[in-house]
C-alpha cells in the first residue's frame, strides 16, 4: 500500500521565466501601496513600488538508475516492468513530496501552542489559523497539514469529525479529511524538525509555496549500451526542479516540544536521621505541555526512601540516616512526553 501524497499538489507555480534557465523570478511585494491625499490642483507624488524579483534557482538534479540483469528492454516480462514502474513512480512522488515539506519545515515561523492533546488539539489548530489569518492570508487558500498522530487526536473531537461529510468528491480526492475553522486538512508524514522533535502540523498559504518543476526524463525501462552491460536494462528517470517558500511568514510550525529536562535541586542542610516527609529535594521542569506529574520509578537506585509531594521529593519514612542516596525522578506532561534526572542527596552527621 502506498500512502498519498498531497502537499506539493498544493504549492502554487506562479513564477516568471523558464526553469530549464536553471532560475525563475517570483513577484514579492514586502508592503502594500500608500494612499495619499489628493490635491486638485498639483495632484500627488508618485511613490516607488515596493515589489522586488525574488530569484529561485531550480537546482536540484536527481535521477533513478536501477540495473535490471539478465532482460533487453523489450524482453522486461510484463509484471516485472508493472511493478518497476509503479515502485519507481512512487519513489519520484515521495522524493517530491519530501522536499516540498522540508521547505515548508526550514522556512516557517514556530508555533507557541502547547503540545498536541485531544482535549486541546482543535482550539490549538484555530488560535493559529486566527495567527495566519491576521496576517492577511485568506482561509481560502491556507492549508492545514496535520501528521497521522496530530489526526487522530483530530478525530476524538465532534467538530473535526461532522466537517468531514462537508468535503466534496474532489477535494477528498486530493487528501482533504476535513476542515477546521474552514480551513481544509490534508494528512502527511511530517517527520521531524531540525532538532529532533515531531511536528505536528503545519498551516501554510499557498501564494508563498513555489514548486517549480525544470525539466525531466520521464521513467522507463531503457537497454543499456554502455559497453560494459550485456543483455541488461534500467530503470531510469532524471528530474530537475525545486520547491520554496517565499515568505516564511505564511507558514507556521507546530513541534511537540515535551519535557526537554527535569531539574532536580537537592537541599544542602539535610542533617541526622530525618523525619517522616522531610523535604529532601525541590523538582523543576524545562518545557513539556500541561501540568507535569512527577514520580519515582520503583525499584530504581533509593528511590523506595522517598515519595513525590507536589514538586518536591520528601521522605517516605522516619529510616533515612545520614549517607548519601540515589534518587532518579521521572517528568510527565499531559501530552504523555516524558524526561528523567538523577540527583544525589547528601544527609550529614549530627552535630554534636
């Protein structure tokens, strides 16, 4: 089975010049024209146009060269060549697909929405379309790009859900699965931003998206006269294109952040045997969405001499002597990301 793929679909070709050129123009205006006041006698003063050539470069350069041994060209047996074809075919469309979202990945804005929950995952989507919409980019030609995790949280709420008997033949043939805030969803495997994270969804208007497809060698299966190659064919295409934003901001990111580190602060007068919940140590967390919960792993280093008591560790009995102990506290957020630490406390002797 092959996933569809969708997203480069959407991309506009609105560029001036010819790809095979090796580089097109792209219209951008960075502010809209000044209105002035009219005077009947002298007129108004011509101001200068804000509108600049962006300048892409169509540069990316790939091809597929498979070895077929042992067939000519014409002598690929009918299902072998079928299931070339359709593998070569589907690998083209990936690579496409793949740099278009890596585009859209390195050239957006972040989100400062907290990581996706079903309770949260709709108001989160709307207060960031709200986001692009003020930034005149019309809902009409915005998309949502949502990852299959991001979807299924989608489907617990009844908005998302009832929007998809809105979507009409075409559209569900081009991957839209519903809508929010009338803004139309489309599902994709969205990866992984630069720094590890999972992105959840992106929202992108579509006039700053630019595909730009130069030229290309359709695939087939070629002989191949090399001189080195007896009785033997290829799977071959070649590809020259490129994909680009042009304006980041017309697109905005959503990475589940989670807990990036839990901070453990041991406190440095515990002296003697202690007492029953005595504070040992205070908890703290960087990143994570919601509320964190924090807990102590069982059977882990001394873990079972302590206990959680809101965000500090304390004791879980009166046994805990002087010597030094071995806590590893682990975080939690409402997203499920989790994150642990380790921390040594140190109880002195009595003084005397």
């Amino acid at each position: 089975m092959r996933p569809l793929l969708k997203i480069r679909n959407t991309f506009s070709s609105d560029y001036e010049g010819e790809p095979v050129t090796g580089a097109v123009k792209v219209p951008v205006r960075n502010m809209d024209p000044e209105i002035k006041p009219y005077d009947i006698k002298n007129g108004v003063d011509l101001s200068q146009s804000a509108t600049t050539y962006l300048t892409i470069l169509v540069d990316e350069h790939d091809a597929i060269n498979e070895l077929i041994d042992g067939y000519e060209a014409s002598a690929v047996p009918d299902n072998l060549v079928a299931q070339r074809l359709e593998a070569g075919a589907y690998a083209r469309a990936k690579k496409l697909e793949d740099h278009a979202i890596n585009a859209l990945k390195n050239n957006s804005i972040v989100s400062t929405q907290a990581d996706c929950t079903e309770a949260n995952v709709y108001s989160n989507i709307v207060k960031d379309i709200a986001i692009q919409a003020k930034r005149g980019i019309d809902k009409n030609r915005m998309y949502v790009a949502v990852s299959y995790e991001t979807e299924t949280l989608l489907l617990t709420d009844e908005k998302f859900s009832n929007s998809a008997s809105q979507i009409g033949a075409e559209l569900a043939r081009n991957g839209v699965v519903g809508r929010v805030n009338g803004v139309n969803v489309i599902t994709e495997d969205l990866g992984e931003n630069a720094s590890g994270q999972a992105v959840e969804y992106i929202i992108y208007g579509v006039e700053w998206t630019q595909k730009v497809d130069g030229w290309k060698v359709g695939l087939a299966v070629n002989d191949l006269k090399d001189g080195k190659h007896v009785g033997a064919s290829a799977l071959q295409d070649r590809y020259v294109y490129t994909d680009a934003v042009t304006n980041k901001n017309a697109v905005l990111i959503k990475s589940k952040v989670g807990i990036s580190a839990v901070n453990i602060t041991p406190v440095a007068t515990l002296s003697g045997t202690l007492a029953d919940e005595t504070k040992v140590a205070d908890l703290a967390s960087v990143g994570g969405s919601g509320t964190i919960t924090y807990s102590l792993p069982t059977g882990v280093a001394d873990n079972a001499k302590f206990e959680i008591s809101s965000n500090t560790v304390i004791t879980a009995d009166a046994t805990v002597a002087p010597g030094t102990y071995t806590i590893v506290v682990k975080g939690t957020d409402t997203a499920s990301n989790e994150a642990s630490a380790t921390a040594v406390i140190t109880v002195a002797e009595a003084s005397e």
